[in-house]
C-alpha cells in the first residue's frame, strides 16, 4: 500500500448514537451504519471516523472507555464491527477509529482495581497523588471543578483532566504504555485503516503538580489546558506511540490538537512527524472571545477568510490539515459560520465549497452534507452534554439569568451536532421507529435527506457535486494535491483562491449578502461548480450574487 495512501481523500464522521438505529430502541448502532454505506459511498467518501463505539457507562458519551477490546452491546457485537469493516472496504471506504488514551473510565478493570488497593500496581496506571490538606492543586478540569477527586479510604486523589469518570492514565508507567500500543496494534491488525486520536497532547503531565496562577474565575482554579505548556517533553510519548504502532500498519492518523504554534507544526505533521494530519481547528476557535461560551462572539467572514489564508501559508509546506466546519464537540457549522438572518441553501453551500475545496482532507460531519443546523432545547434539563451542563450552571454562578444562560449554551452545546441524522421527515426521522435517546425540543424536520436525494438542487447534491471533483479526470489532481494561493485578497468578503496543480482550479466565494464585482484576470476554461442557477457576467466582469460560490476550471 501506497505510504501516504491517504492524501487526497474525503473523509466523513459518524457519531455512531445518532447516525441511523437498525433495532428500534432509539440508538444508533454499527449495522446502522452498515446499512448506510451505500450513500456514503453516493457521497463520496472514502475515510469514516467512527466515534466511540469501545464498551462504556457513557458519561461522556463513550469517551469514557470500560473496555478497549469490546464493542459496547448499544452499538451491536464484535462481528457487527467486523462486517462494517469489511463491507466498507467493498465500497473502497476506510474505517477509521477513535483513539482515547489520554484517559479511560472509571469502570474500566484498571481502575476499579486501583481503587481496590490504592496501593497495589493498578494505581500506578493512573495518577494517584497523596495530598494532606485537600487536593494536591488548583488546576481546572476541562468539564469544571477540581481535576482531582478523592481515593475512597485514602490521604490520596486521583487526576481527571475531564470528568470524574475519566480517569487519566499514566503515561509514564511503561506497563499502561505497552499495553496501549498492544491495544492499538490490535484494531489495526482487524483491518482497520488508522485512528482520529482523542486528547492526545493531555498524555504528558507537569509532574511537579505545581499550582499555578488562577485564570482569574471565581473558583480560583486555572484551566488545566494552561498546564500543558509545562508538560514535557511530549516527544518521547507520541514518538513511541507512533513507531510501535501506526508506523507498522502505515496507518493514517489525525490527531486532536488545539492551539499549535507554527514551531510544533513540523514536528506534529511534517515528514516524519507524529501524525498524518491535524485538524484545522482555527475557524472554529474564531468565537472564543473570552472563556465562557457566554462571551463567545460569531466571527466575521472576514476573519475566517483572514484565518484559512494564514493557516495554510503556516502549514501547507510543512504537513496536511484535516479541514472541518463542525464536529460532535462544536455547534453546526451553518449556524456558527452564517449570520442568522443570511442562513440559506445557498450559503450553506457556500461554506460547504470554502472547506472541501480547500488544501486539506474534509472531514463532513453527519448531517452537513444536508445543512442541519443548531438544534433547539428549551430548557436546561432537555440537555445530554456533561459540558453544556457545566457551562450552563457556570454561567448562572456568574450573575447571568435563567434566559441568558440558556441562550449561550443554545449556540454552543454540543447536542446541537448531537441530535439524530434526519433521513427523512418522520416523526423520528427515519432515523428509528422510536424516541430517540436525544431528542431537541423543535427538529427542523424539513432538512432531511429523502427531500433532497433526487433534488439536483439541494444542498446533499452540492455535497456530492463537490466531492465529484476529488475524482474529476481533469481537474482531480489539482483538488487532491494542488498548492493552495489566496487570490483577490484584498476584495472585501471575497474568500478566494486556486488550487494549483496540473490544471488551475479557482475557487470564489462571496461570503456575503451584498453583490460583489471583481474582474477575472483570463477567461476560464470551464465552469465547474456553481451554487446558483446562472452566472452574472459581461467579459472578464463577473458580479457575484450573495453568497454565490463558483469554482472555475482553467
Ligand atoms: O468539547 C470541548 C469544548 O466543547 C472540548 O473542550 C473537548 O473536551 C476537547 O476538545 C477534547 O475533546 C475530546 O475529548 C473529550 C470528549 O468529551 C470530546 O467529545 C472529545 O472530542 C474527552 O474524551
């Protein structure tokens, strides 16, 4: 097999709870996935990122692992996990997992035997910190409160960069370490294709376990994401990570990390670095203005377009970003990206070419492909997401009203991209024949795919129209490995660029609802791509309808 067998590729993820229920009992599951191959395949995909689907008590929604090696009985058996495999590979589809090793849950047999005797080898697979006078720091766990929680009938806590019921596992104990790989070798010998890798930049610890200042909340806590700058070295983690597992199966990786300096970039994605490919999760983190998801603010079309420039100047000699506009973690891009009132088809489709036609392999997120959008709750309870939960009540200790609250976890919760995929307008969406574990209290049942299949004009057509292109005999090469260079930088709204490979692709986007004028430099070979039905032109003037995507051939 090809080494970097992987580039060029278009990836899609399943949230496997809410992507399609084969047994009716309200939760997605791994035959329901298999069902559904064929219109991935329609789509044109050819990478699945399942999300947890490992045996777990699901407090974090099965980013709580009880068991590596088995499939949790929600999902199916292992023999359901064996056919998808090997049905998706019928398809030319590659299955990749979810790798979550920076912690697993409370119930996994490690833990509980930690607890069983605090002093015996167990505890050493995790971080069990004696402390006299309460708990060892003041470090914040990603979900709130204290990182560290008691070990019943001891002086000693136990670290949790997330939940309580995800304990972190101690990288530095060589046993936890081989076991891993072991863990990890395993799925890759079954035949899947790689991992999209949880958390990983959490593995190292400062070991010191020294506070530091508080980020100036009133718990007088500090985010333990602040604490990961005195982390290292990581290298020698990842490095052993990736030659005693991923190396040896040529497996294709993305890793989960935030907020990379443009010195990490080689050595996270480079020529030899510890993973195929990154997300690009700088878009996303343009409406972090402040730290609570109440003081976050929508971005300007400006600022994304200023963000995916600088972003791919920084990376594009160095590595391949894996592109997303949303995930399970984050609010629909649709309603992230467009201003309320601007929200359309059209402008759904504008931002769908944005991202898969830029350098990078585009991750699509269940149900993007059809434009859903956020999803609305009313009340606080309504609400799954431990971190919606957590933000919610944050934002009431901080003086903010029932109303307010709830209407800043609305934008942000990560049930928005929760909720099950709409197959169809049914009252559960052809999803399943019942009441579906998360449920919003108004679906915008009318996005949903049986009303766009057929419809050339629909938004899941564009999708396919656009991921057609990866495959163009002409244009192909280009899309798949082409440079990326912005072009008419300066016109305001305007998100260009080509992609430059044997051919010339150029792709416009006026990301806006005012008309735009440019004047092309030649005339075009081809139209290949338009999300309206007609193209305003006089010459080399073009004037470009609102949020009128266009994507020429040269
Ligand atoms: O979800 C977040 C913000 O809404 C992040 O802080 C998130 O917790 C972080 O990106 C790590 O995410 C990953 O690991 C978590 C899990 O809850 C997320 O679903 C997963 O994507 C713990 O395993």
């Amino acid at each position: 097999m090809e080494k970097n067998w992987w580039k060029g590729k278009v990836a899609y993820q399943i949230y496997p709870k809410s992507f399609n229920d084969s047994n009716n009992d309200g939760v997605g599951d791994l035959k329901g996935i298999t069902e559904k191959l064929d219109y991935l395949q329609d789509l044109g995909i050819d990478i699945l990122w399942l999300s947890p689907v490992y045996k777990s008590p699901f407090v974090d929604q099965g980013y709580d692992i009880a068991d590596y090696y088995a499939i949790d009985p929600i999902f199916g058996t292992m023999d359901d996990m064996d056919e998808l495999i090997m049905e998706a590979k019928k398809r030319g589809i590659s299955i990749i997992m979810d790798l979550v090793i920076n912690h697993c849950s409370d119930q996994h047999e490690w833990f509980q035997k930690a607890l069983a005797d605090p002093n015996g080898e167990y505890a050493e697979y995790f971080y069990f910190v004696e402390s006299e006078n309460g708990v060892p720091n003041n470090w914040r766990s990603y979900f709130g409160g204290s990182v560290w929680d008691k070990v019943p009938g001891t002086n000693k806590y136990y670290l949790h960069s997330f939940h309580k019921a995800q304990p972190d596992l101690n990288w530095q104990n060589p046993v936890v370490r081989e076991k891993l790989f072991n863990m990890v070798n395993w799925w890759l010998e079954k035949g899947i294709a790689g991992f999209r890798v949880d958390a990983i930049m959490n593995i190292k610890k400062d070991l010191s376990w020294s506070s530091l200042p508080s980020d100036g909340e009133e718990d007088g806590l500090v985010t333990v994401d602040e604490v990961l700058a005195y982390a290292q070295p990581i290298e020698p983690f990842l490095t052993e990570l990736k030659e005693k597992t991923f190396d040896r199966y040529n497996a294709f990786t993305v890793g989960e990390v935030f907020d990379e300096t443009g010195d990490e970039l080689q050595f996270l994605i480079g020529e030899n670095g510890m993973f195929s490919s990154i997300f690009d999760f700088r878009p996303i983190l343009l409406d972090r203005k402040g730290k609570r998801w109440y003081t976050f603010e929508q971005s300007s079309a400006n600022a994304l377009k200023e963000t995916i420039y600088k972003t791919h100047k920084l990376t594009d000699s160095i590595g391949i970003l894996s592109t997303i506009i949303e995930n399970h973690d984050e609010a629909r891009g649709a309603t992230r990206f467009i201003p309320a009132e601007d929200i359309s088809d059209t402008s759904k489709k504008a931002l769908a070419t944005l991202q898969i036609l830029r350098k990078g392999i585009p991750f699509i997120y269940q149900g993007q492909e059809i434009g859903m959008e956020n999803q609305t709750f009313d009340t606080i309870q309504e609400y799954d997401d431990i971190n919606t939960i957590n933000e919610y009540h944050v934002a009431i200790s901080d003086g903010l009203t029932d109303e307010d609250a709830l209407h800043a976890v609305q934008k942000y919760s990560r049930d928005n991209a929760r909720t099950p995929m709409q197959w169809t307008d049914q009252e559960y969406f052809g999803f399943s024949q019942v009441k579906p574990w998360l449920l919003s209290s108004h679906p915008n049942r009318q996005i949903n795919v049986a009303s766009q299949i057929n419809d050339a004009t629909s938004v899941l057509s564009y999708y396919k129209k656009l991921t057609a292109l990866y495959r163009h005999a002409l244009y192909g090469e280009s899309i798949r490995s082409g440079v990326f260079r912005p072009v008419y930088e300066s016109v305001d709204h305007l998100i260009a660029y080509e992609r430059v490979g044997d051919r010339r692709v150029q792709v416009l986007i006026n990301f806006s609802n005012q008309e735009q004028r440019i004047t092309l430099e030649e005339a075009y070979t081809e139209l290949l791509v338009n999300n309206l039905e007609s193209i305003n032109q006089g010459g080399l003037e073009l004037y470009l309808e609102p949020y009128q995507a266009l994507v020429l051939g040269y």
